[in-house]
C-alpha cells in the first residue's frame, strides 16, 4: 500500500500515527497491508519530533511531523519546547502581527530539506497535525525540492499564513495544489482561516458537528462516507462568522500591542500565564488520588519551579 492510494480516512489513520512511540525498523501496517518501516525518529532539542517511514519498493517517504503532546503525555520539558517557546508565541505573534517566527519552526525547514536531500531521487508525503502542521506550513515556505513533496496533508492548525512575508507567501503558493488544509471551525485552535485563500494549501472545510474542545481538536468532528471520503462543505456564514471574528481580534490585537502593551509588559504577562500554568498541573493533580498517581508517572514535581 502507498500514499498514492489512500483514502481521506486512511490518511487520518496514517496522521495519527505521529502520536505514538515509532521505533526505528518498526513495520507499519495499514488497512492488512505493509505501508512501510520507520526509519527514524527526529527529536531535536527545541522539541520538533518527526518520524520518517520508507516504502522502499515505491520509492517514497512518510514524514509524521508530530503534534503536542498535551498535559497527561506531557511533562516540564515538552510543555516547555511545545508549549511556552512554540505554542503560545504563535498565538501571541498572530494576536499582535509581531511576525515573530520560534525556533521550532525554523528547525522543522532544516531538518525538512536535509531529509530530501538524502533521497534525491524519492517521493514525499507529509503529515501533520495542530502543531506538526504549523512546523509543515512554515518548512514549506523555506522548501528548496518543490518536485520531491507529493503532497502535504495538514490537520487543524492555525493559518500562519498571517506570519509569513512576501518571499515566503510566495513560496508556498508554489505549493498550494499539492497541499490540503483541514479546517474544523469548531475546533478553538484553528485559528486565523478568513476565506479560501490567503492560507498555506487549499482550504478543506470539514462538514464537522460541536464536540468537547479535545475530542473536536482530535479529528472527533470529522465524518466519512462509506468508501473513506471525508464529508466536506462549502464556505458559509459559520465560517465567515469565526473568520471575521478572528480579523477582529488580530487587527485589536495589533492596536493594543502598538498603543498599550510594550515588550517588558508582554514578557510579564508571558511569565504570568507559565506560572498559571504550573499551577494548574499541581491542582489538577492534588484534587484526586487517580489524578495524583497518572501526573507522578510523568513528572517530577519536585523539580518543578516554585510558583
């Protein structure tokens, strides 16, 4: 079995993946079928995780660009690279066109071209959700080997296409008919998506229905036909209505940071909302005995700094 066959459903499958410890030499199978092996699992230091799969007979490679882990996978170390130095400064940069770009992301371009690099004469397919799609939106506007990248497929992540230049928004409209944008209006994350066209790939809006916020982030809105074709629908005023409701707030946002808000204030507040978050994961845990020992798996709390 290889990319060029699958279905919508078994390309959620093959996303999912991402979530789970892939050991090199590991066979993947899909749907009964050999769909490839791990051949490695990147993880650098700032925290960007990719798995990259071989199907050696088809001459192609599956690049699993990993999501965040969440606070039950999580622990100190990936809420801080996933989280406090990836995460939240998108956030902050799309709320106040700051443009400002976390090393993550700039590792994700490096590490994307090396690994074409290695296989000259091989094809690629991409893969990323929430976080692993921002890292592939932004590897794409730095990408060198457009002919290599077969297609792309990108799971509910913000549109950083607000954060890109003029250089980099034109190097991705190169890739635009290879890449699909899957964009759930329900899900809190996806943020940043106004119309059809100013984003990083065509835009596929998910014919979703309203679920708790980590179920719907978590593919939980999606719904597919019998042979496996995600149900998708037009443009309508739901999503204009969230589209224009997320203009507002990056225009206000841009206001408030130029009028209000000076960079000493905006670390503040950065340090604020780290020490909130702390706090949550040492109440979370306080409040039950089946909590307490699921968080003591992960974490050392003694280790965490006082808040």
């Amino acid at each position: 079995m290889n990319n060029r066959n699958l279905t919508d459903q078994q390309r959620v499958t093959v996303a999912k993946l991402e979530y789970q410890l892939l050991e090199p030499n590991q066979v993947i199978i899909l749907a009964g079928q050999p769909f490839g092996k791990v051949l490695q699992h990147i993880y650098t230091a700032d925290g960007l995780q990719m798995f990259v799969i071989e199907n050696r007979p088809q001459k192609e490679y599956t690049l699993l660009f990993k999501g965040s882990s969440g606070i039950m996978k999580g622990n100190p170390e990936t809420w801080t690279n996933e989280w406090l130095d990836t995460n939240l400064p998108i956030g902050w940069s799309m709320l106040f066109q700051r443009g400002e770009i976390p090393q993550q992301l700039r590792t994700a371009t490096r590490v994307l071209n090396r690994v074409l690099c290695q296989h000259p004469n091989a094809h690629f397919y991409l893969y990323g959700h929430s976080l692993g799609s921002i890292n592939v939106q932004y590897a794409l506007s730095h990408c060198h080997h457009i002919g290599q990248i077969r297609r792309a497929d990108i799971y509910e992540g913000p549109n950083i296409y607000w954060l890109l230049n003029a250089s980099e928004r034109k190097q991705v409209r190169k890739f635009k008919h290879k890449v699909y944008n899957y964009v759930d209006v329900y899900d809190p994350i996806v943020v940043g998506y106004v119309d059809g066209r100013r984003l990083v790939g065509r835009l596929k809006y998910v014919d979703s229905h309203l679920l708790p916020p980590i179920n719907q982030h978590m593919w939980g809105g999606y719904m597919f036909t019998s042979r496996g074709k995600l149900k998708t629908r037009s443009i309508d005023k739901l999503f204009l209505k969230r589209g224009a409701m997320d203009q507002y707030w990056m225009k206000n946002g841009h206001e408030l940071y130029q009028e209000r808000l000076n960079l000493r204030q905006l670390q503040q507040l950065k340090k604020i909302h780290h020490r909130s978050q702390l706090a949550f994961a040492k109440d979370w845990r306080n409040k039950s005995s089946r909590r307490r020992h699921l968080l003591d798996d992960l974490i050392d709390f003694d280790k965490l700094p006082n808040i």
